[in-house]
C-alpha cells in the first residue's frame, strides 16, 4: 500500500512540472534556511557542559548602586570568592581568574629566543583553577600546576608557536619586558579545543607570580576594584537559591565599612552557573570574552520558521487552487470505493514526499554555502557540525512537519470533494476556499514586508552608528601599541622620530585606545559633600597633544604640559552636568577621591566636549583625563596617499628604538567598525532571510496567477473578442493581488513597528522610524507583486484569442 502510494505522488508531482517545481523550490529554500539555522544555533549551546562539576559552578557577578548611577560587571572584588567559600559551607572550592589583557598588553617570548609575542587572552589564575574547571592535558599535571610562583600553563597552540614540535614541559618562557620582566616555569600544556566555553585562555600565570596576582592575594576591600572574575563550586546538595538569599547579609558583614569608604550605596552579588553565561548575559559588562545572546537565537529560529511557513503557505495555496484539476481523479477514486482515509493518505504522501525530497536537496547545498554562511554570521561552522544525530533527528521532523503542515488542509479539503460535484464541474470546494488562500497570500505578504521594514530599519541604525559624529576624528589615525615600559619610557624620543616622518601630522598617547572601553574609574565627590555620595567617574592617561591629535575641542581651559601632574585633569562635559558644575566656574572647581583615610584633590585645567570613548549603545559618562608618563598606546594621525610606504617608515623606526618589541599598528577607523559588527551581522542576516522571504512568496505569487490564468483563459479571449485591451486584461487579473498587499501593509505596519522600536531601545543614540520606512517597504511589496503578477498577466492579456476559444 505504501509503495503504492509512493508510486502515484511521484506519478502526480511529474505531471505537473511548474507546481512540484515552485513548491520543491520554496521547501528547499526553507529547509536549507532551517538547517544552517539549526547547526549554528546548536553551536552556541552546550558551553561549559564539558566540566564534570558544570551544574554546581557559579560566577560571582556583581550590581553597584551609586548616587545617581548604578554599575554592573561579570567580576567582583578581589576576596569575595574566597570569603564566600570560608563563611558557607556548601561552598566546597573556590576560584580567580584576571585578564590580563584589560590592563596591560604583555609580551611572552621563549626563553632562548628574541621574538617575543603579544598573545592575547592572558589570564591569570589561583592554584585552584584546575580543581574547579576540567582541561585536558597534553603535558603536565592540571592538579599542581598553579601551585607555585611564576609558573605557567600554555595552550597547545602558543606552545607550538614559541616552541615549535618540542615538548616544553619545565621549559621557561619570558613574559614582560625590561624591569617588569619574569621568567616562567612551563608546568603543563592544555588542548585549548576540549569542550566550548567561556574561559578561552591563552596561557594561565599562576596568582602566586609577583605583580598582579600578588596584588589580587593581598588585596582586602569588598567594595572596590570589581575585575576578577570570581568562581565558586557548590556540593552536589546544595541550593544555588538558598545562597543568593544569604549574600545581602554576607557583603553587609564583610564589606559594610569597605562600601561606606568608597562611597557605595549598596552592592549585590549575583550567581550565573557557568553553563548559562554564554548565552544569558547580554547587558552584562565586562564579560571575559565575547557571548552570544539567547535572543539572537530565537530570532533566528524565529526566521527560519516563517520562512518554512511560507513555503508551506506556498504548497497550500497552489494544491486548493489547483483542487479542479484532480476532481476526476478523486471522483473516480472514490466510486470505486476509495474511502477519504485512503484519498488523505495519498495527498499527505505527496506532500511529504516532497517535504522530504527538499530534506535531501538541503544538505548538500547547505554543506556548498557553509563558507559562505560562515562569512554572513561571523561563524567557522565545518561539516563536522552537520554530523550530529540530534541535527539528523530535528531535519527528520522538520520535513515530516512541513509535509504534514503543508499537506493536511489540502488532504482534509480534496478528500471531502463530492463526486457527482466533480463530474459536474460545478464549484467543487466553494467560497471559503478562495477566502483563505487570499488570507494565506497576505500572510505571505506580512512576514515580507515586516522583514523589509527590518532591514531597512537595522540598515539606517548601522549607517547611523557608522556615520555619527563620535566627537574625535578617527580617519587616517593609527593605534600603535607601546606594550612595555622601555617603550613607554623612550615615548618622547619616539615621538620625535615620528614627527620627521613624512605623512605624520601629530603624535600622542594614551591608556586606552578609541573603541576600547575605558574600565578604569574612580569615586569623586565635590568639596565640602560627604564620600557617601561619590559619583563614579571613568579615567583614562594620556600625554599632550592627545586632545589635538584627536581634534577634540576645548570648551574652556588648556592642554596638559610638560609640567602637570596627576592632580590636574581634564573632564568632559559630562563630568561638569552630573556634578552640576557651571561652565563658567570649571577652571576654579575641584573633585575629590578618597582611599581608606586618605583624600586627594584634583583640580580641572579644562573642559572638552563629550566624545564617544565606547560604543554609542552606551550614553557619555563622566570621564576625567589624567597626565600619564606610562602609556599603552601610541597615537598617530596621519596624511598620505601610500599607507605601505608610511608603515614600513614606521616599522623601522620603532625597531631601532625599541628592542624585542613587535611593530603592532591598527586603523581606529577599522577598530571603531568592530564595535558595531554585531548590527552589520543583524543587516546582513536579514537581508539575505528576506530576499529568500520574497523569492518563495514570488514563486508562490507565479503559480498562483498562473492558475488564474489559465483559469480565466476562456474568459479573457472572449473579452478581446469582445474589445478588451491589453490593459483591462492585465487589471483584470492584478486588481485582486493589489488589494491583499494593501490589506497585508495595514497589518504589517503596527506590527513591524512594535518589533523594531523594542529593538532600538537597546541603543542609547538611534534613529527615529519615519513613516516613509513603511511607505517604502509598501511600495516594494507593491513593485514586486506587480512585476510577478504583471508578467503573467501581459503573456495571458496579448495570446491569441482564438486558441483559447477554438474548442468552444
């Protein structure tokens, strides 16, 4: 019975080439859509899951409620990790991690070698690390490989890197440079590609190392300093829940003098369980590196299921309108005593067939476009991750799904068929057949234009970003990292040599980079007013120069001087609204910071206007400038035509001035571009889903004024007997289309807009959604319809009447 009835789906869909071609098409679309959707989606899960401990590892994550700001961050103080595990003992382990990367950039080198490294994700971690976190062990023993001062694990990859095929275990490495420099034990390398997680380090320095680490070891205050990443492992009984309950208590006890001193009003410790950071800590600052957003994957599969539905909508559509071509069929079928459970059989077979011939055709051609997925959602998916049984299983369903979907109303529809109605050739489904496939084809509609909305709307909030003034002129400027202090010490020298570079303009420094978010900060208060109410207020050092290096502007004061000192700053605009200080009386005013007993005051020598230090989802926030003498990056803005010609210039001075030190520049332009990949990602993905929206609902839109045609055929050419022009013709077939994408436009309208204006509530500076977004994407919709429409409609409207009638 079964193969029976394979045998006459196949014999069905044959015999009508132009229908099992435009609904195999837009299943395949679909499906090939669902399954790269599906292969990304379950790349992002599982994170963390590697770690046999993973459902009783949690990180300490922290809110702080200042006057008038609150700030929150993935990290804690310094002991907070520790004392949580000495005061509850449900807490069996604790640990730290630092990255480094956020304070210094450091160079690693093999100890034998001058080719020293910048290697990025340097952590530094307690002797603990590999008691709470599962690694896999090349070399070494992960139990006792913190133990000990400056001692170091490496990935396999920086070990190959420094090392080449050599075992390194007990070999050392340099890490820093000059006066600051240390030797390093190798104790163990790990196989960075074991398990998905959050932690992505490079290589770990043991806490116990002098510099960072011991300061994290000996630092006491509950309050400040919130950027170690704290971890803490729970017996395998204990409430995660219970324990959040005693933390208010915990940091009240602990930290109560600490907070008051550094002006807090209040601190909360959270817990996240490792396995939902990855995907649970969007607006979260300060992650360890880069997460993905659970939001971002339900969009996702929120636009492979529509795009799938329309397709679906597709095979509808064209099998109900399609319904007088097969009433012979069902009519014979059924006086010969075929039963509707047999005729629905049957149609459901041929749905499914080809929902699961469109399954086959998708794998392949997905396996083909992977690269190119990969480049549109920043991805390196390979085929490997095709390869897993639960992807098998959910491809399974999906064309199972699709094909019962997709066929169940026209099976239901079809089988209910009268047979004295099909050999009459009467109107064999009735009215409400039509009325839903005229409310199906606006559906179709709806889910394009809202699409077309979106990405119109992402499109405008990208150029937005991309285009606003940031208050700094990042074209032709060049990010050049010092690294070290023997760099840092020889900047004016450096400077000098730039300087009589041809295509260098002006020189400067500073801590931070544009496009790098400025962490440091510090609690000010005015004169006269209690710590208590402290403001937190970021800092960044920087030398002269740095304001006309970057063409900010001074609203009032001066530059700094060869002569000024860590008590002198300048602050933005910011700093003088949130303070409320005038204008007019900035260059007489002064703020203070406190540590423990000690106040130090800080006078202003000047005023900018804001500038966007960090992303511009983010609102300015007050931000003081300092002298520093010890910069990280060397800023350089340039004029020239070769760029090749200006760097090599560079390289060379550098490496004559400064030794074992690479030449490491970057565009702030490009870097600025970075921050805003994710909405380039966003455009990008809703482009491509959308086209392939339109490309399905076209094909759709193609069948069905096919049918309409052919329908009227008879109708139209006694019509041009009678006189009709071409025009008539072509409106008397357009004219029905044309109303349901007007229909379809007043219904996407309010949805499109509720959608897109809670997207752009995460952005701090957006863009207005102007009426015309709406017109436009209307206006597609229309253009579309009428061109698919209109060429059928023209090639019906000028055939020859007279075959169309020579039957009559």
């Amino acid at each position: 019975m079964i193969k029976n009835y394979i045998k006459i789906a196949w014999r069905n869909l044959l015999k009508n080439p132009q229908q099992t071609t435009i609904n195999l098409l837009g299943l395949t679309i679909g499906t090939g859509s669902c399954l790269f959707i599906l292969i990304y989606v379950f790349a992002q899960l599982g994170y963390d899951a590697h770690h046999e401990q993973a459902d009783n590892i949690y990180r300490v994550e922290t809110i702080i409620e200042r006057e008038g700001a609150n700030f929150d961050t993935a990290a804690a103080s310094p002991p907070i990790a520790f004392a949580i595990k000495e005061d509850f003992p449900e807490v069996t382990e604790a640990t730290r991690v630092v990255l480094t990367d956020v304070f210094f950039s450091t160079l690693i080198r093999a100890f034998n070698s001058s080719d020293g490294y910048y290697e990025p994700r340097a952590y530094i971690a307690d002797s603990t690390f590999f008691k709470v976190f599962d690694y896999r062990f090349l070399e070494g023993n992960p139990l006792g490989a913190l133990n000990e001062p400056n001692t170091v694990v490496l990935s396999s990859k920086l070990a190959h890197k420094l090392f080449g095929e050599q075992k390194v275990l007990d070999k050392e490495v340099v890490w820093g440079s000059g006066e600051d420099e240390l030797v390093l034990t190798i104790k163990g390398v790990f196989d960075e590609t074991y398990g998905k997680s959050h932690l992505n380090p490079n290589y770990i320095v043991s806490m116990g190392t002098e510099g960072m680490g011991t300061f994290v070891q000996g630092f006491e205050s509950f309050a400040t300093n919130n950027f170690v990443y704290s971890y803490i492992q729970l017996s395998p009984n204990s409430s995660a829940a219970g324990l959040r309950q005693k933390l208010p208590e915990f940091i009240k006890a602990r930290g109560g003098k600490d907070l008051a001193d550094a002006g807090m009003l209040s601190k909360t410790l959270l817990l996240k369980n490792i396995a939902d950071i990855h995907l649970y800590s969007e607006g979260r600052k300060n992650q360890l590196h880069e997460v993905s957003s659970i939001e971002f994957l339900y969009f996702l599969l929120s636009l492979a299921f529509f795009i799938q539905l329309v397709a679906c909508v597709n095979f509808i559509n064209l099998s109900t309108a399609r319904a007088s071509k097969r009433a012979k069929e069902i009519g014979i079928r059924k006086v010969v005593g075929a039963g509707k459970r047999m005729l629905r059989g049957q149609f459901l077979g041929e749905s499914i067939l080809l929902s699961m011939t469109a399954v086959l055709i998708s794998v392949p051609l997905t396996l083909v476009l992977l690269p190119y997925l990969n480049e549109l959602t920043n991805a390196s998916l390979d085929y490997s991750n095709m390869l897993q049984w639960k992807i098998a299983l959910l491809l399974l369903i999906i064309g199972l799904l699709t094909g019962l979907i997709a066929g169940i109303y026209p099976a239901i529809l079809l089988s209910a068929i009268h047979p004295v109605k099909a050999f009459k050739r009467t109107n064999i489904l009735g009215s409400g057949n039509g009325t839903l496939r005229k409310a199906l084809v606006v559906f179709q509609f709806v889910v394009s234009i809202s699409l077309v909305v979106a990405v119109i709307i992402i499109t405008q909030q990208f150029r937005f970003s991309q285009n606003k003034d940031l208050g700094y002129d990042k074209e032709n400027m060049l990010a050049l990292r010092i690294g070290t202090d023997e760099a840092s010490s020889k900047f004016d020298a450096i400077k000098e040599l730039f300087l009589k570079i041809p295509g260098v303009t002006a020189v400067s420094s500073g801590n931070y980079a544009p496009s790098e978010n400025v962490l440091s900060d510090n609690g000010l208060y005015l004169p006269g007013e209690s710590r208590e109410r402290s403001t937190i207020v970021k800092r960044n050092g920087v030398s002269e120069d740095y304001f006309k290096t970057m063409r900010i502007p001074f609203l009032t004061g001066r530059d700094f001087t060869a002569k000024d000192t860590v008590d002198q700053i300048i602050v933005n605009r910011a700093t003088l609204e949130t303070f409320d200080i005038p204008l007019e009386k900035a260059l007489s005013t002064q703020l203070i910071q406190s540590f423990g007993e000690e106040t130090f005051e800080m006078r202003i020598i000047g005023v900018v206007e804001n500038y966007h230090y960090a992303s511009i989802k983010e609102a300015i926030s007050p931000l003081f400038l300092y002298k520093e003498n010890s910069p990280n990056w060397l800023f350089l803005k340039t004029k020239t035509k070769n760029y090749g010609q200006l760097l090599t210039a560079l390289e060379t001075e550098w490496k004559k001035s400064v030794r074992n030190v690479p030449f490491d520049y970057r565009f702030v332009d490009r870097e600025v571009a970075q921050l805003y990949a994710e909405e380039k990602r966003l455009g990008k993905i809703s482009i491509v889903f959308t086209l392939l929206a339109i490309v399905i609902s076209c094909l759709g839109l193609f069948g069905l004024v096919s049918y309409v045609a052919e329908q009227k055929k008879k109708e139209i050419g006694i019509r041009k007997v009678l006189g009709a022009s071409v025009n008539s013709v072509v409106r008397l077939l357009t004219k029905d289309f044309i109303k349901l994408v007007v229909i379809a436009l007043f219904i996407a309208v309010p949805i499109a807009y509720l959608l897109m204006d809670r997207w752009l509530q995460d952005y701090t500076y957006r863009i207005d959604i102007k009426w015309w977004v709406f017109a436009l994407a209307g206006g597609c919709a229309m253009f579309i319809t009428l061109l698919t429409v209109g060429f059928q409609s023209l090639k019906s409207a000028v055939a020859n009447p007279i075959k169309s009638l020579k039957t009559e």
